[in-house]
C-alpha cells in the first residue's frame, strides 16, 4: 500500500472519529491497567461489568492487595481465566506499592515487568493513560493491517514495527483506537462488511465482500415458516 491510501485511510477514520477513546471504563492509570490486563481473551463490555462493582471498593494497589486474591476472584468470576487474572492483579498491586510507591510507571519496562502486562498491554497503558503514541497490536489490529494491506505481517510484532514505520506522525497517537474499533465494528473477522466500509475504496483487501442479500418475499398464500 502507498502512502497516499495510508494517509487517506488515517485522514477519513479521523474524519468519523476525531478523538477516539477505549471502551474500556476507568478513572485513573491504574483503573486501565486493571481493566486491560483482565481483558485478555475477554470482551471490554464483560470488563466494565465487572470493574464497574469492583472499582466502587477497591482501585488502588493499596485497596485490590488488601482484597486478596479470593475476594478478587468472586469480583471478576465472569470474566474468563479469573482466577489466573485475580493472582496477577493482585500481585501486580502489591509490586507497585514496592517497587513505585503505588502509581503506575509511565517506562516500558517497568510496565512489562509486572505480572500479567505484555507488550500489548504495556502499549495501551503508555497510549491511552500517558498519550505516547505507541500503537498496541490485538487481534482485531493484526487483521485488519494484514487484511487492508495497511501494515502486513506474520506476527504481532512484524505488524507493530510497520505501523509504527508507515503511520504518519499526525495519526500514530490515535491509530490504535481507530484501527481497533474498525476491525470490531466493520472490518470483522468472519465477514468484513465492506459494503459499508468507509475506507473500502483505498483497502486492498479482495475480493470485498457484498452486502447481504434481502430476505425473499413471500409469495401470497404461502405459509410463514416461522408458525410452522
């Protein structure tokens, strides 16, 4: 893809979203780091459920370390892999009162070090709760980069670095968001909706995929299957 298409992809999703934000509910760096590490293999809708009860009695280190993992647990039970998330929150929490007085580090590394925060999560952190302009690849971002032909790639990592390399400056703090809210809503992963897509005319993506098809009428006299 050149960069014209690229630039004219970035151009129209500002146009439709000009100040994208997660749909992930929180407060504070430390209510995002919760919610992003809990939503791993999870729904952000199945998150803010759960964090939406939890945050009302503990969202601070102090607060989640002193609940302890079992009282955790029965807070976050509905999100999938509970258990594992409530030992990482918890030592999470714990190693930030030890290692960064109870704030969360705005340094890569720091982040990555803490149990459960992976590159990805570590980018959503540094994005959305300190605006540096890192864009975190999840499944919905690896393909529609590889599906467009916008930053193709065999792994995360690949698809990173290239759009982290072709994104213009101007749209690199929000190209995250943009490009993770398309690939949930229009670029989907069984069916992209191209029909309606407002980039499909600058994605290389083939064949696009057409509109569904209109139920056929039913003709008079003939009986609806559905009181069958």
């Amino acid at each position: 893809m050149n960069p014209a298409k690229r630039r004219a992809i970035f151009e129209k999703l500002r146009e439709l979203n000009p100040h994208p934000a997660s749909e992930l509910e929180f407060s504070s760096p430390f209510e995002l780091l919760v919610a992003v590490v809990l939503s791993a293999q999870a729904t952000d809708k199945s998150v803010n459920a759960a964090t939406r009860v939890l945050y009302r009695v503990a969202n601070t280190p102090a607060a989640i370390a002193a609940l302890g993992e079992e009282r955790l647990a029965e807070y976050i039970k509905t999100i999938g892999l509970f258990r594992t998330k409530a030992r990482n929150v918890v030592r999470l929490s714990q190693l930030l009162i030890e290692r960064h007085g109870g704030t969360v580090p705005r340094d890569r590394d720091a982040l990555e070090a803490l149990p459960g925060v992976g590159r990805k999560t570590a980018n959503v952190v540094l994005n959305t709760a300190f605006g540096e302009p890192t864009i975190a690849v999840d499944t919905h971002i690896f393909r529609v980069a590889n599906r467009t032909h916008l930053a193709p790639g065999d792994t995360v990592e690949e698809v990173e670095e290239r759009l982290q390399k072709f994104t213009p400056d101007e749209f690199r703090k929000d190209a995250h968001h943009w490009l993770i809210l398309h690939g949930r809503y229009t670029c989907k992963a069984r069916t992209p909706e191209c029909w309606r897509c407002p980039i499909a005319q600058w994605c290389e993506y083939r064949p696009k995929s057409p509109a569904p098809r209109a139920p056929a009428k039913l003709r008079p006299g003939m009986p609806d299957r559905a009181e069958d």
